[in-house]
C-alpha cells in the first residue's frame, strides 16, 4: 500500500527580550550557572510571577508577521511533568486560550511561492538545562523562565526538503522583524517535527512520531528523510510504528528513541492561578502593527520588479533590514542600482567581514558611496583607483573627490596629456609597434600597460585605447 509522509512543524523561537517571562533576571543562558535566577524563575512557594510586557508585544509581532488572528483575551496555563531541568514541576504556557491562531508562512521551494498553514502561536517560558559531568546529572536554571513564542504548524507537509526550505523562510522572517536574534547554535529556534507515514484515503491516520530539539535546518532535514525510511520498512514487514519521542544522533547519523511520545492528557493542563488572563488593548496591537516592516520575500521581489535585480543579487541585498535600507538609500541618491548591489555584495562586503562590522557601523554614507560610484561612471576614477578611495571612505568618511584628490588617484582624461604618453610609448616600444603591425594583438594590451604604468595609473584606459589605436593604424 502507497504511504505518504505527513509532517507537521511546532517551532520554539527564544524572543528578543532583556528580561524572562515571569519575572526581572536577565534572559540569557550561559554565564555562571545558576546565577541568573531568582525566587519567581525557580518557583519558590509565595512567589508571584507577572508577564513581561516585551515579551508579549514581541509575541504580538511574531503573530502579525505570519498573518495570525491576535486573541483579544488569552491565558496562561500550567503544563505538568517531571523533569530535572524543570525547577517548577510544571512550565507556564498557554493551552487552552492561545495568543494567536491561525494565518500562515509565505516560502519559495522549487521556484514556486508556497504557504504553510498556522494552527497557533502561544507564549511560554523555557526550562533549564541538563548537564552531565563526570557521570553526575547537574542542572543549571539560568535559561528557565526565558520568553518563547511556540508556533505550530499544519502537519500538511510531505517532503524533508520543503520542511527546510519553509523553516529557512520563518528563521529569516523573525530575525528580519527583530523577534528573535535566531542564533540556532545558541538554541534560539529548536524545531520539533511530527511524522507519520499515513494512506492516501486518511492523511491523518498514521502513528506519529515526534522528532525533538532539531537544532539545525541540515539536522531536521537528514532526521526527517531517515524516519521516512525507517517507518517505511517497518510498515513494509507488517510491523507498526510505535508513537515515540526521538531525537538525532549526529555520529550515528539515525534517530534514537527517548520515550513514549505524550498526549496533551499527559500533562494535566489546568489554568494557573497566579497569571490572570491576559487582555490586550487594541491599541498596542495596532502599534506593533506600524511597526511590522516589509517581509523578505516581499522585498526581494520589490527589488527584482522596481530595481531590476536578479534573483540572486536581490536574496544578497536583502540578508538583513539595515543592508536594504542602505541600498535604497544609495539609489535615491543617484546610484545605478545594478551597479551599487555589485559593489555592496562585493568589495563593500568584503570590507565589513574582515573589520568584522555592520554597514551602519562604517563611516561611508550612501551619499558619498553614491557619489563614488558617479565618479566612476564619468571617468574620474579607475576601479582599481575607486576601490582604494573606497576603503579609505568606510575607514573615516568624508567626500569620495577630496579623498581622490588627495590620495592623487583623479584620472587623467585630458586628451593632450594622453597623446604624449602614448607618443612616448610608442617611441619606447618599437618592437611591440611591430608585433602588433604584424597581427600579433596581444601587443595592443602590452602596450595599454606601459602607459598606465607611465601615468601611475591615473590615464583613462579607454582613452589610451583609442588614441593607440589612431596611431597605429
């Protein structure tokens, strides 16, 4: 009997806050264990916890940003079990009445713009982490209480390789609107995959087995087309797939079983009762509404249709906000469009990834980068020249013609000065005068050479092309 993988996504996102859920400590892991904790993160009896008003507004626009329904009213809930990096014995999140629910992830796979459908996205807090030293289990709680957005998809999916490239697309999305700094090797998003393999008459009858903490897109990827084939074979030889919760084995290359996969009837979900429910003013989600910028996807077709770059270029353009901006800001101010993503892609990049900054961070302005490019374009500088005064612009600033000026790269286009140099060379070079008068072209471009290199390089090539070629033909 034919079986179809049927894969469903539930997505923890670490948001961007400076304090935790419930409480003021610091949201951030590492550090000295245990230090960045307090009574409320650790549940101590006659705590009350409070939310963290960044921290919905951040779940708020994580919602917007994928089209979700904000619930006017929403609760938290307490979600219980037993775990040693669970200092509570339960986690704070919210079940019954969820921040928000439906909408949907825009995405590109196989050139086609897709949609994955939103079930819900609610707020939560983080558990700590388990640490094995010497063969002794250790705990350290300084990640507990950290805000996170879970969002859960549509198990509508059906191949690994649309899997990645639709959690590519969320990762990019909430970096882009600030939700989260999207460190995955840090753990800011962890994916969770539900699989099973189900017939074509009931796609939501197989036996699912849950994929836990993916941390990686490559990592969810491999998991997911090794359990399609592991379900396959057993269903194959009349075995059945046990509902388990597995995880990756990076050396092993296979998925490892942890446990029996629970049910929501598991964990005994009951409102909590020191978090009232939480009503949002209208008024604060139509402000996290302005404040939702363009998506990617959106505009790197913008890019594509007003400005007309490629695919490619416009995917690099838009590798963050601040890049965009940067650019647009270059066009209006006169750059050729095509010409200013080459040079930001190429020797501007270049630039930041060896002095290890932002394009904000640099002294050159899209002004004076603008006017840079301009005085390429008109001939008053080589590339070669331009891309010394370049440096020298993203090092300290100033105007692109001053620094040419005084760094003596301004190029010579007077045609009188360019017929004396030529003159001379030619004067100087009568056997490649020969070689070239013989059919031998290569002579034309030893000869372009010397009388760069007579000019310091400051002649116009074009020029000493033209010029050359009058007098020798």
């Amino acid at each position: 009997m034919k079986r179809i993988p049927v894969i469903g996504l539930e997505v923890h996102v670490v948001l961007n806050t400076t304090s935790k859920m419930f409480c003021s400590c610091r949201a951030a892991a590492g550090g000295e264990v245990n230090t960045r904790v307090c009574p409320v993160c650790l549940g101590h009896p006659g705590t009350l916890p409070a939310p963290n008003g960044a921290a919905v507004r951040q779940g708020i626009l994580a919602a917007q940003s994928l089209n979700c329904r904000i619930n006017s009213v929403s609760a938290f809930d307490r979600k219980n079990y037993s775990y040693p990096d669970l200092p509570k014995g339960y986690q704070v999140t919210q079940y019954f009445l969820p921040l928000a629910q439906g909408g949907y992830l825009e995405y590109i796979h196989n050139g086609d713009k897709r949609r994955l459908e939103v079930d819900h996205l609610h707020l939560e807090e983080d558990t700590g982490k388990s640490m094995n030293h010497d063969g002794t289990l250790h705990v350290d709680f300084n990640r507990a209480g950290i805000p996170l957005a879970e969002i859960v998809f549509a198990p509508v999916l059906h191949c690994p390789q649309e899997a990645k490239a639709a959690m590519e697309a969320l990762h990019e999305l909430l970096v882009w609107c600030g939700v989260t700094e999207g460190k995955m090797e840090e753990g800011h998003l962890r994916i969770d995959a539900n699989l099973s393999l189900a017939t074509p008459d009931n796609l939501l009858g197989g036996s699912r087995v849950e994929l836990k903490n993916l941390n990686s897109f490559r990592v969810m990827e491999l998991a997911l087309a090794y359990e399609i084939a592991r379900q396959g074979e057993l269903l194959a030889v009349g075995q059945a797939v046990l509902r388990q919760a597995r995880r990756w084995s990076e050396g092993q290359q296979v998925t490892e079983a942890m446990r029996v996969k629970e049910t929501a009837g598991d964990y005994s979900y009951f409102p909590d009762p020191d978090l009232p429910r939480l009503q949002l003013d209208p008024g604060l989600v139509a402000d996290v509404a302005r404040e939702l910028p363009e998506p990617p996807l959106a505009a790197r077709q913008r890019l594509q249709g007003t400005w007309g770059l490629d695919q490619y270029m416009a995917g690099l353009i838009t590798a963050n906000r601040e890049l965009l901006a940067w650019f647009e800001a270059a066009v209006n101010t006169g750059a050729d469009p095509g010409v200013a993503a080459n040079w930001l892609v190429g020797d501007v990049a270049r630039y930041l990834k060896d002095s290890r900054q932002s394009i904000g961070q640099v002294s050159l302005s899209p002004l004076d980068f603008s006017r840079l490019l301009r005085m390429v374009d008109q001939g008053f500088l080589s590339n070669t020249a331009a891309k010394s005064v370049l440096r020298e612009l993203m090092a300290q600033g100033g105007h692109a013609e001053q620094i040419a000026e005084g760094m003596g790269l301004l190029q010579l286009n007077d045609n009188l000065e360019i017929q004396k140099l030529v003159a001379t060379v030619l004067a100087d070079h009568p056997g490649a005068v020969a070689d070239y008068k013989a059919g031998k072209d290569r002579a034309l471009g030893f000869l372009v050479g010397q009388v760069m290199k007579l000019s310091q390089g400051r002649a116009n090539p074009e020029l000493v092309s033209e010029e050359l070629l009058t007098r020798l033909n």
